[in-house]
C-alpha cells in the first residue's frame, strides 16, 4: 500500500451525498436503508466513481493492492456498520472486486480499548508507519497491530500479490537504470518514456520501497553501485504524477529499516 491523496469533492455530489444521507436519516439509519439508497444512487456512485480514479496509484489501480484494476467503490467503514457515513467522501476508496468482496467483505477490526480502527486508510495513514515490504520476499511484515490487522484483512501476503511484487522489484531495477543511461547520454524524450512507464506500473509499493532505500546511506552496499546511483539521480529529479498532475515526491518515511540483508532478490 502507498499513501494516496484526496481529492476535494465537488459542490455537486456534496449536495447528491447529504440529500442521500437525510433520506437514510429519514428511514431509520438502517442498513438496509443504507443498502437501499445506495443501489439506486447512480448520479452519486459514478461522480464518486470518477473521483476515486482520480485519485488512484498507476492506472486505476486498487488502493488496498495495487495490482488489479479499482473496479469497486469501497465503503472503508462498512455502510451495514455505519449507515450513515454510506455517502460521506472520507469512507470512499477505489478497490478491486477480489479485495473488496473476497478479502475486506465486511471487516473492520477495532482496538478493544480505544476503538481506534485497526486497518490502514491509505487516504489518511502512511502505510509504511505499518508496514515494512520485504524486497526480497515479496512480502510484507506488520509492524504494528494495525499493520498486521491490515495484511490479514486486505491478504496483502496473499501469492499473487507476492509473484507479482517480486516481478515488479526487477522491472522497476532495469527501469531505473535504463531512465538513467538515457538522462546520461541526453535522451530526454526517452528517459521521460520511461519514468512515465514506470509510475504507471502496478505495485507501487515497490518503487515507493525503492525509493526508501534509495535515501538511506548504505543505499550502495545495500542495492549496488549502478542502482543506487540511478536512484541517487531520481530522487533529485522532480518528476510530474501522471494519475494527478502533482509533483511526484515520497515523504521520507520513518520507517525505513536498517536491515539491508531484505533487500534485493
Ligand atoms: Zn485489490
């Protein structure tokens, strides 16, 4: 998972979205009213629809996965657990229908104590304050409760997600590279090709990971001179977000770990 940013919404599905919240409102704050007015809410879901595109990792990716297309709008918090948030903005997020219905379904873990929720909103949560992604393996590991509770309910350890992020690790290595020795030899046009495939590939969390590792003083010892050099060089570039049309920059996340024998296949 990799942090996404939230789009204002607009001044017409705010009004779509109360209108559809007093009626649930009107009906009892049932689930079923929440079912109800959300099944026949067209105008809203395909503005929300549009929205959440907007704001997706790659192209339309899942927000939970990043691999499969975001096909679902996912109510974060379940709208049979909190019918009256079933058309607010902050509960929406992109999702594919394996991690939505298969995975997350009606799930939503809470600490005993403080109620806090205990699964990452990548809209409001660094997942990498979570959770660290194993390179090497493919995997993720918790590192807190909430980043374990999330790997558990999205099955971001699931093999699919595994192949597919190991995969994703060499194509982005022989990317960054290939970037580089076209901004080495003056082929901007071309280095520009490849800096946009790139942000545009599934698993996201990949080079977000690359990019961690890329800050940290051992980078070399840890990915090799001719990647961290190629790294060193992207990180100094500002590069413009494809998806949203902002400046592509990766906080520095807190999480990076010391421990270099997880990197690299
Ligand atoms: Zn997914």
């Amino acid at each position: 998972m990799i942090p996404v940013q939230r789009v204002a919404v607009t001044e017409r599905l705010a009004r779509l979205c109360h209108n559809r919240t007093e009626k649930i409102r009107e009906l009892g704050a049932t689930s079923k009213a929440a079912g109800d007015e959300w099944g026949r809410a067209e105008a809203a879901k395909s503005e929300i629809r549009a929205l959440l595109e907007r704001m997706a990792p790659g192209v339309q990716r899942c927000m939970y996965c990043l691999d499969n297309m975001g096909t679902d709008i996912d109510h974060f918090e379940p709208k049979s657990r909190a019918p009256l948030r079933t058309f607010c903005w902050h509960n929406h997020l992109l999702a594919c229908s394996r991690c939505n219905s298969n995975f997350k379904r009606e799930e939503y873990p809470c600490d005993e104590e403080t109620g806090e929720c205990l699964l990452i909103d990548p809209s409001t949560d660094d997942p990498a304050n979570h959770l660290e992604l194993l390179l090497a393996l493919g995997e993720y590991e918790g590192k807190t409760r909430k980043g374990e509770e999330s790997i558990r309910v999205f099955g971001l350890n699931r093999e699919d997600l595994v192949l597919g992020r190991l995969d994703a690790y060499i194509t982005s290595c022989d990317v960054l590279n290939s970037w580089h020795r076209k901004v080495k030899n003056g082929d901007l046009a071309g280095a520009a090709q490849s800096a946009t495939a790139l942000r545009r590939e599934p698993f996201g969390d990949v080079l977000r990971a690359l990019e961690t590792l890329g800050r940290l003083p051992y980078a070399t010892a840890a990915l090799g001179d001719e990647l961290a050099e190629s790294l060193s060089v992207w990180l100094r570039t500002p590069q413009p977000d494809a998806a949203a049309g902002r400046p592509h920059t990766v906080p520095p996340s807190r999480s990076a770990s010391p421990d270099h024998r997880r990197v690299g296949p």
